[in-house]
C-alpha cells in the first residue's frame, strides 16, 4: 500500500517562491568597497528573474554550468538562486585555489559562463584564456579587467523578470563544489536540487542552526566553499535577514557587522574565531545579539569555547566536507547533561557533535569491520544520508571513496554512547609511533590551551626506532613566549606520556589551505630531515 501524498518537487524553487511570498520586505547587506548594500528580499527576487531571463536568452540551457569567482555579497546571491532555477548548474570556483588548479577546475567541469569580481582580476586575468570552454565572462563591479567581458548590471537590465521558472526534476544538479585537493587534482561534488532542500531543512532544525525569520545571519564562510555551508539557500529558507561581509574579513571588519547589524547566528572556521578572540580581547563589542556561533573545518581547541563562552558567546563545534553539503553534526549540549558540572559540560562541548536528522554514520576498521559506540573504539567515519554525495564528477578515484552505499571519509573518529562524535584525525595526519596511533588533532587542541599559544599544528616525523614521532609546530600570541620545554610541561598531565611531541618549534605562521584549514602537507615538506632529540 503507498501512502497518498502529492509528488511535489523538491527544488531550489520552492526556496524562491517562499522568499517572494513570505519575506517580500526582510533584508539582504552586503559590505562593499563603496560601503554597505542594502535591498529588500522583494528586490533581490526581482533582480534574479532579470538574471534568469538574460542566462535563457544568452543560450543557457539546464546542465549548462555556470561559475562564479566571487565574494559574498548580493549579486553572488542573486547567482544562487536564479542559475539553478533555470535548470543549470551554479559552480563555484575557489578563488584561494593554485591557478593550475582553478584552470583543472573550469575545464573539467566544461563551463561556459564565468561571473567574476573586479577584486579579483589579479588572479582572474592571468589564466581566463586556458579556460577552454568558457564561452563568456560577466563582471561584477566597476572595476577594469584585460578578461573581455560584458558588465553583470548592463547584462540583466535589459530584460523583464522572467514570469514562470521552467519544469525541474528535484534530483537535477543544482550546484557544483570542488574539493580543495590537497594531493591530486580536486573532485568535483554535484549536488541536486533535492539535496539542497533537504540539507536546508536539516540546518534548520532545532539540534542544528534552528534559523527562525527574525534572526539575522552573518555568512562568513565563503561563496565558494562548499556553498558556503549551505547559509544562503537555509537562511532565505528561513526567512532571516543575510549579511555578506564581502571580501572584508578580517576581525575587525567582522566583529563591526556583528554589533551594527545586530548578528544573531554566524559561521566560519576556527582560524577565523581565533583572530575575532583576538580582537575581541583587545577592543570592545556589543554582541549581545548573538545566540550562536558554528565553527567547522578543522577542531575546535577546547580552550577556544571556554574563551567564547567567558565573552558570554556560544561557541558550537560541527562537522562535515564537501561531500556531505556540509553540515553533518553539531555539538549542542544535550538535555541530559545541562545540570552537569562545568567541566564535563565543556568536555562534551569540546567534541564534534552528533549527527542532525537526515545522516546516518558508522565507524568502521581497517578491514571494514563495524566498531561500537563506546568512545573508545576508533575508525574512519562512513556516512550516507540524502545529501551525502554517492559518486565524484567524472572521476576515476570514485570507487575509492565509496563502500556499500557509504561515502569514506577518511576522518578518523570515536562515537560515545550518547551520539557524540569525537574527530581523532585524518587517517593520512595519524602519527604512528611503536605500532600506537598518536591523534595530532588532540594534541594540537590541549596545547592551543596554552595562554601563549596562538595556533598549533603537529605532524609525525620519521623515526628509526618508533617509525614516527610528533613534532610540535607552534605559533605564540603577540607579545607573548613560551620555551619547547614549557609546551612539553604544559601537556604532561593532558595526554599520555608517549604522546608527548619529541621536539617543539615556533613558527611565524600555520600554513592554511584554500578553505582555511592547517595545510600540514606544507609543514612536513617544511620540516622534512629535522633531527629530533636523541634521548626518545
């Protein structure tokens, strides 16, 4: 017996129909070079119709794709909406990517439309020529560029708002990410409009982002990073007014949105929160608008979510990649462990979170073997749900990255008896010392606990006699010092005497991947050869 409901799609679509209907007066910001944008949803609606009737009218058609280089900021969002909605693909090209690898990108993917940013014709120009099937570039802002290109508002102002979006199958692409590519070329993540929609209400739900229409949220994560985390499409969902900071993030620029705006909800990656600490620690904000603040990308050190929570601001951990569109798990505070004391709670808290309807997760072994959720046992996380990806875009390595109708992750984890999903590591960053993994996510978290530390990343290094042993690399605060033997010291009654790091070096900086995180490939390449101290 079937059940006897209506077969209505799921499309970027219905996200639209709900931002013209329901939220005509809410409003998107944008920080621009020439100051803050302001429009209504009814305006940004009736710009991304101009847009739809001018991509149809230019010979796009459904499975075109469309890329963008870009910041956040409206015109960005217009592209969100009004590329998918005619049927074709929005692809989001990573402006932090090596040029080799942006040139991979655009031709793999066989774009034919590029919208780019006039900030951006420094890194733009030197390479549109290799994009080979691009058969157009419009640019957004005044600015000139050596790429010929037709101006994005001369573009659409010809054309009346298209009046009826045409028919498309919820399962039809909608979006395009490429993951970063830290060894190989990147892969390529097509997400649909099914996918999208679902992710949005998953975000939405209580135990995750629970977006209301009177919040007012700050999309610090990327454009181009994994849709930036799927923040527009569940925040217009929603309808919440949507700042976009634009190319201005730094601390201070960020931290200014956040009190003139009255920001209630944001996210970005802990690099990002380590900076606005900083700033916070220097000058004065009012933040007393914020309920929530998501970091995701890489661990959150413990020590982090206390300093938040001493600035009477919730820090919440998360979790997911590219291919699960991102957002997987959230570590909110269960019910059950409210009235605990302060230190399990941040213990918890320190976790990665569990899992928001909609994703199912195992952790397995070695062999494939399904492990318990003791928090004890650990292995790569498996995962599948609706928006977790089941394959890459035309790509070889996909038989890899699949199992049984799970996506392999490659992170390496424990799971509590309550849910809680605990990040160990990378497999490919696990230091592997006499036979015993070592976590260098764990260590870099109790030692960014150090009030002298500013950022930490560990990486193995070869050993004769254990194979590899952790080699600390550090960064201290301004003004600030500490000595190897301090760190060691400091970690001795944290972690297990045989994890202690066999050497500590300072360092200017952690060097960051496209997306933020801690390029560790860097580092190893960096320190490849380094002697370590004899007496192990």
């Amino acid at each position: 017996m079937k059940g006897l409901m209506q077969d209505f799609p799921l499309t970027i679509q219905h996200i639209m129909w709900r931002a013209e209907k329901l939220f005509r007066e809410k409003e998107i910001v944008s920080k621009l070079p020439s100051g803050l944008h302001r429009y209504t949803y009814a305006e940004f609606a009736e710009r991304a119709r101009r847009l739809a009737a001018a991509l149809i009218d230019s010979g796009v058609k459904p499975g075109d794709r469309v890329a963008t280089f870009a910041w956040n900021h409206y015109r960005h969002h217009e592209l969100y909406f009004a590329v998918p909605c005619i049927g074709a693909v929005l692809h989001t090209l990573n402006i932090r990517l090596f040029p080799e690898q942006l040139i991979y990108i655009a031709n793999h993917a066989e774009d034919r439309f590029v919208f780019f940013d006039d900030s951006l014709v420094s890194v733009l120009d030197p390479i549109s020529a290799e994009f080979t099937t691009v058969e157009r570039f419009i640019k957004m802002g005044e600015g000139d560029s050596k790429t010929e290109s037709v101006d994005y508002e001369e573009f659409i102002r010809s054309y009346d708002p298209i009046d009826q979006w045409p028919a498309v199958d919820e399962n039809a692409a909608a979006g395009m990410c490429y993951t970063s590519g830290t060894t190989g070329n990147p892969k390529g993540v097509v997400y649909s409009h099914r996918s999208t929609v679902l992710h949005s209400f998953g975000v939405n739900t209580g135990n995750a982002n629970g977006l209301k229409e009177d919040d007012v949220t700050l999309a610090i994560v990327p454009m181009f990073h994994a849709m930036a985390w799927g923040q527009p499409y569940s925040a217009t969902m929603a309808g919440c007014t949507q700042v976009y900071p634009g190319p201005f993030l730094d601390p201070a620029s960020l931290l200014d949105l956040m009190q003139s705006q009255r920001v209630t909800v944001s996210a970005g990656v802990p690099t990002i929160w380590i900076g606005v600490l900083d700033e916070l620690s220097k000058n004065g904000y009012d933040l007393s608008s914020v309920r929530l603040l998501t970091a995701g990308g890489a661990a959150v050190p413990r020590s982090m979510i206390e300093s938040f929570d001493s600035n009477g601001l919730s820090l919440v951990q998360g979790w997911g990649m590219t291919e699960t569109s991102p957002v997987c798990a959230l570590g909110h505070l269960k019910s059950s462990l409210q009235a605990e004391d302060d230190e399990t709670k941040f213990r918890v808290k320190a976790k990665t979170g569990f899992l928001i309807p909609g994703v199912e997760l195992r952790i397995v072994d070695d062999k494939g073997k399904e492990l318990p959720w003791d928090g004890k046992s650990f292995g790569e996380i498996q995962v599948r749900g609706p928006w977790i990806a089941s394959d890459y875009y035309n790509d070889p390595r996909s038989a890899d990255s699949f199992m049984d109708g799970w996506l392999r992750t490659g992170d390496v984890a424990t799971v509590d008896e309550l849910g809680y999903l605990q990040i160990v590591d990378r497999t490919k960053d696990l230091v592997k010392s006499g036979g015993e993994w070592i976590s260098s996510v764990e260590l870099e978290k109790e030692i960014m606990g150090h009030p002298a530390v500013l950022e930490a990343a560990v990486i193995g290094i070869p050993h004769a006699k254990w194979t590899e042993r952790p080699l600390a690399c550090v960064v201290l605060r301004e003004k600030m010092e500490a000595s190897s033997d301090e760190i060691i010291a400091f970690l001795e009654d944290k972690v297990a005497k045989w994890w202690l790091p066999d050497d500590v070096v300072f360092i200017a900086e952690v060097p960051k991947t496209s997306v933020g995180k801690f390029d560790k490939k860097v580092l190893r390449e960096k320190f490849d050869g380094h002697k370590l101290p004899t007496d192990v």
